[in-house]
C-alpha cells in the first residue's frame, strides 16, 4: 500500500476510514483516521481500498459526505432484480454504473458499504457478490422478519421488567411468561443446596443454565446462576423471598386442572346419584368433630351411645368422598396423582379441589353428611368384642378443637366426651399390653401468616389421645373387616424393632434422651395388599381409614370396603391395588420430605429472627461424637438440630445456646453455648 491510500478497517466491528500513513515493521502500516488517530493494520485487516487519488486524513469528512446521498439499500433491490435471472455476479465497481451510471471513487465505496452492510440480496463470493435466488431472499426476508420481531420483543420486556422492579403493576405476556418459567425452573435448582448439601457455586457449574435462560439473564444483565434467577424473581415481585424451593422443585402439582375444577363444579350443582341408596341413618347420635381450629377438612366424628343390653358403643364416623366420586374419574386420578393433602407452614395445597374438599365431602357441623360409620363395643380391657361398618348419614353436632374437648374433660361439661376419653384410655392401656411402643417426643407445629411465625408445641393432651386412640381403633376395625372378607386393602404394618436392652436403656437419661434412642430403633412402616402387625401400635392387623379426604391410601380403603358392604366386587383387584399403592407411596415419600424441608426451612428463619434469644436445650444424642456434633432439643419451641460443641458434654444435659448463624436457604444452622452470667445479662 502507498502513502496516502484511503482505506476501509473495523475497529471492534465498526467500519472505519483511514488514510495509510507509513509502514509499521515488515507486513503491518499506520493508518490516521479522521479523528487523527492512528491504527497499526495487517493487510487482512483492511475490507476495501479506495483508488483514483491519494487523500489526506482531513479529506475523510468530505469523502463520506459525497458517499452519503448513495447510501441507499432499496437501490440493492433494483440491481437484485435486473440480476437474479442470470445470476450474474458484481463488484463494487460494476454496481456503481449499473446503479449510478459512474464509478467516482465516492460512488463505487458507496455500492460497496451497500454490498457488504447486506443480508438479503448478495452474498460476497470472494471480490465479488452474487445474487441470491428468488427463495433464499424470501427466506432471508421472513428470517429478518421474525429477527426484528424478537428484538421488538426484546425491549418490550425490558419495559415491563423496568416497570416491575420500580414496583409498578404489569402485565406479563405469553412470551413473557415462558421467559420466566424457564428462569423459574432454574432458580428452584436451589433446593438442591439443602438436598444434596452442595454449595451454590458448585450448584451453578454443576447446571449451566439453559440457552433461553441464559439469554434473558444476560438480556437483562443478571448473573446466569440459580441464585441470580432467584433474586431475580424477587426483584419483579414474581417470588416471595421466601418463596418455597422445595414445593417447585418436586412434582407435586399445586394448581388443579381447569377440567378437574369444572368436573368438581358440576358434581356440586348437580348431586350423582348416591350408590349407598341404603345408607343407615345415624342422625340421632350426638358427633362431636375435634379438629385444630385452623382445619378446614373435617374427616373425622366421634360419637358414643349405650345400647339396650347395657354395653357402651362407641362409634368413628369418617367423611365419604366417594359419594363424589367413581373410581378412576377425573376426580379420582387427580386424587391419585396428588397422593395426600400438603401440609405446610404456609397453608395447606389439597388433594380434592377445597370446593369439595371443605364443603360436601367434610363433616359440616349441622348439616347432614355422608359418613362411613365404624360402630364398636369394646371388652372391658380395651379389646374390639364386636363391631359393624355402615355407609351412614350423620349430623354433627358439634365442632370443637382439642382446647375445647381439654376444658370440657377437666369440667366434666359432656358425658359422652368423658365416656369416649374413658374408653380411649383403655383402648390405650390394651394397646401397650399388646407391646405398643409409645415414644413421647415434643412436636413443632409451625404457621406462617404474612411476615408473622408461630411456633406452638402439639402437646400430648387428653384431646389429642382420645382422638389418636379413636382413629387407632377404627383403623383396626376396618382391617379386621378385610382380613375376614379376603378384600384386598392398603395394610400398614411395621416390623418389630430392636430396641436397647434394658439395662443399657436405663443408663440414659429418663425422657426424650430415652425416647430418641428408641425412635432410632423404629422400622419403617410397610404396606401390603394382605394383613400384617403393626408393631408400633400392638395390632395383629390395621389400615389407614380415617382421612379419606387427605390420603389416598385411606380413599382406596373406603372404595374396598363400600363395595363389599353394598354386595359389589371391590374395584381394584389385588393386583391393580399393589399397583395403585406403589405409585401413592412413591408421591407420599416426596410430600413428606416436601414437608420436611419446608418446616425446617422456617424453623430457621424463626431462629434467624431471634439472635439475641437465649434458648434451654437438651442434649439428645451425638451425631459424631468424636468431633463434638450432636443432636439438640429447644425444649421451648420442640425443634431439634444439630450443634458443634466445643467442650465434652453428657446426653440430657441441659444447657443454654444462642443462634450465632442461621441461613434457611443454605440450610445452615450454628449454635454457641453461653453461660449463665451472659444468659443473665440477654434476659435482663
């Protein structure tokens, strides 16, 4: 290249003029812009050389000012056309007399800025650029079409991100939407922190985000990690900041089809006609439903009698969804898929649409419901001497929570709620001699309403017993039921644990020390289509009934049982039942790890909120003793998790702790032991 040459470079994808000034090394120049700057060039790097004259950098101005008025890309349409037919190809050159009719230096760097700034009409081909055909310029068309589309599309959701980060109300589109879920997808990867115990940076190589993802992340700036879609999501007000992870995560659907609703609907306005046309009217009988005052379905009534003979009859009467209901329907397949009702701190995510499920199919105090009543006469140890199962109508009469029956028992206000309780502590009594194995251990309930977390303690109240014990008991009635009748039923059983010997028992510390020991030893519990002891609770034989409305495995029961009493086969075979509760068990398995994790989670941000509390722990067992991890009880809060201690300490030992750290969404929790001047010092 000679002194003076006007030339064309890109300086970080930006065309720029340049004028060569001298030689830089062997191979490269010094170019000077228009701006006076000077660029040191490879010869690769130069896209178009000007000839006909040598300029000056000051004359770069003047040169693009005449280039201007020929800048015009519908004039590439016109030479496209005269073109395309023949497939003729063109240079700069060329295109500057077929378009200009001249080929001045301006004019020829104009047709080549045209060719070489086009993406429709040529491709360059070496020098040259040869038309495209008829078809790849409709397809080019269309694809910049849908290009300036998605970039339209683009700077309307960054409006609208814009508007909700400043607070305002927006309107989310289609397209917008499926950009969110796909980052909401992602951003619910963070429950893997707390179930695998990975970091979140390991967390972020481990899952690269997917490219719709990655492009909205970077749209908007963001970092493309899990965390980064988390706080996104809250920045727009589309997630809470303490939006449930782990409920995303799983499968479990939450919002119920708009096909289930309809068919829900539609069996409220119009009852389907009731397959126990014969059902035993047991309206006379006084219920009392006991329930905690926040439940909305009401599955379950007591009720007791005294019968001509002189024996005491106590009777459960449980709610019959399945007068809704026919087996494999919509309602019931959703049902299914659901596996049991959520219960979470938050609130609660149904297995029945709550139309239903709070309405016709709950035991409504002073309506008339439909039950499937389990009537009992109990040996004067405790033991079932006679029994019968009826579909029923009832009519509660009353609807009391646990305080309510504790006040009525310790006034002796209802003589049947004293009668059932008389009856229950029995029923306990045989239960232990039949090798029950009872472990007391505190149980947190936790709620959270708005910002506000409760934390109460479910005691073991008379209340509590009376109704456990009444459930137990129909459990087993409804068994024994199947067992006599061969129907194929979801049993429970557990095997028989190995408990500590005694001798090594009695060295624990009396209490929850000793009962935590014992929890270890527990089995799981076991289904199966035939009979088997639940060791647990001293039964040769016992199944789940009494929350239809709740677990499935408790539906399936009342669809087997209903049949037989009304002198129909059961729906489910034995094989088509095993089948059936192994899909139930596998979902129920994720609901209560679901459930698990939520409360801890909120366990943690209770105590985060708390730092300057001091708590009264009890030292429950080790963890790793040899590094000083063991397992600790807030006795006041009934809360249990582990603490590093930095001293040598004895199970059941009492002891005084702080919250040092706590972070629900790590899953992270630190104690530190304090003594007692400073426990004195945060109370005072």
């Amino acid at each position: 290249m000679e002194k003076g040459t006007l030339v064309e470079f890109r300086l970080q994808s930006e065309r720029r003029l340049g004028v060569v000034d001298r030689p830089d090394g062997k191979t490269r120049w010094f170019v000077v812009d228009e701006r006076g700057q000077s660029h040191s060039l490879a010869p690769r790097q130069v896209t178009y050389t000007v000839t006909g004259q040598a300029y000056e950098p000051t004359q770069i101005g003047k040169f693009l000012a005449e280039v201007q008025p020929y800048l015009d890309p519908s004039s590439l349409e016109v030479a496209w056309e005269l073109l395309v037919e023949d497939a003729e190809t063109v240079t700069p050159t060329s295109l500057a007399n077929l378009l200009f009719s001249e080929s001045a230096p301006y004019q020829c760097y104009a047709a080549h800025y045209l060719l070489s700034d086009d993406k429709i009409y040529f491709k360059q081909k070496g020098d040259a650029y040869e038309p495209r055909t008829t078809a790849q310029v409709a397809e080019r068309k269309h694809q910049l079409e849908v290009e300036a589309l998605k970039a339209k599309g683009q700077q309307e959701f960054l409006v609208r991100v814009e508007q909700a980060l400043q607070g305002e109300p927006v309107e989310w589109q289609k397209h917008d939407r499926h950009r969110l879920e796909a980052i909401e997808k992602y951003a619910a990867l963070l429950a893997d922190v707390v179930r695998t115990g990975v970091n979140q940076d390991s967390l972020a190589r481990a899952y690269p985000p997917p490219a719709p993802v990655l492009e909205t992340m970077n749209l908007l700036g963001r970092s493309a990690t899990p965390h980064g879609a988390y706080q996104l999501l809250v920045d727009l007000g589309c997630w809470s900041p303490h939006e449930n992870l782990f409920l995303r995560r799983s499968s479990i659907p939450v919002q119920f089809p708009t096909k289930v609703v309809e068919v829900a609907q539609q069996r409220l306005d119009m009852h389907p006609p009731d397959p126990d046309a014969n059902r035993v009217d047991l309206t006379h009988l006084k219920v009392y439903t006991i329930d905690d005052e926040s439940t909305t379905e009401i599955d379950d009534g007591v009720s007791w009698e005294t019968l001509p003979d002189g024996r005491e009859r106590l009777w459960v009467h449980i709610a019959d969804p399945t007068r809704w209901l026919i087996p494999e329907d919509d309602l019931d397949l959703e049902a299914r898929k659901r596996g049991t009702t959520v219960y979470l701190p938050t609130g609660m995510v149904p297995m029945f649409p709550e139309l239903l499920a709070t309405g016709p199919m709950s035991l409504v105090q002073g309506k008339v419901c439909c039950a499937l009543s389990f009537g009992v006469v109990l040996d004067d140890l405790g033991a079932v001497a006679d029994y019968t199962i009826h579909a029923s109508v009832i009519k509660p009469t009353y609807r009391l929570t646990y305080e309510d029956v504790d006040e009525m028992l310790d006034l002796q206000a209802e003589p049947e709620i004293a009668a059932i309780a008389t009856w229950a502590r029995k029923r306990k009594a045989w239960r232990n001699h039949q090798g029950a194995i009872s472990i007391n251990m505190p149980e947190a309930m936790i709620k959270v309403k708005g910002d506000d977390i409760s934390i109460d303690i479910l005691d073991d109240s008379h209340s509590r017993e009376l109704v456990a014990e009444m459930m137990i008991l129909a459990g087993e009635v409804a068994a024994r039921y199947g067992q006599a009748h061969n129907i194929p039923l979801p049993f429970r059983g557990q095997p028989q644990p190995e408990l500590p010997p005694e001798e090594e028992l009695i060295q624990l510390p009396a209490g929850f020390v000793r009962s935590c020991a014992m929890r270890r030893c527990m089995p799981k519990s076991e289904m199966s289509i035939t009979p088997l002891r639940h060791a647990g609770l001293g039964l040769d034989t016992y199944t789940q009934a009494t929350s239809p409305i709740r677990r499935y495995s408790d539906l399936l029961t009342h669809f087997q049982l209903k049949a037989h009493l009304r002198g129909d086969a059961p729906p489910f075979n034995a094989d088509q039942l095993r089948d059936v509760m192994i899909t139930v068990s596998t979902i129920t398995q994720e609901v209560t790890m679901v459930e698990r994790q939520t409360n801890r989670y909120w366990a943690l941000e209770y105590l985060r909120r708390q730092p300057e509390q001091v708590w009264e722990v009890v030292v429950l067992m080790w963890l790793r003793e040899d590094s000083g991890l063991a397992l600790i009880l807030l006795e006041d809060l009934g809360l249990q998790l582990p603490m590093l201690f930095r001293r040598p300490v004895n199970l059941g030992e009492q002891v005084l702790v702080k919250v040092t750290l706590a972070d629900p969404q790590k899953d992270v929790i630190q104690f530190q032991e304090i003594i007692y001047q400073e426990a004195q010092g945060a109370v005072n």
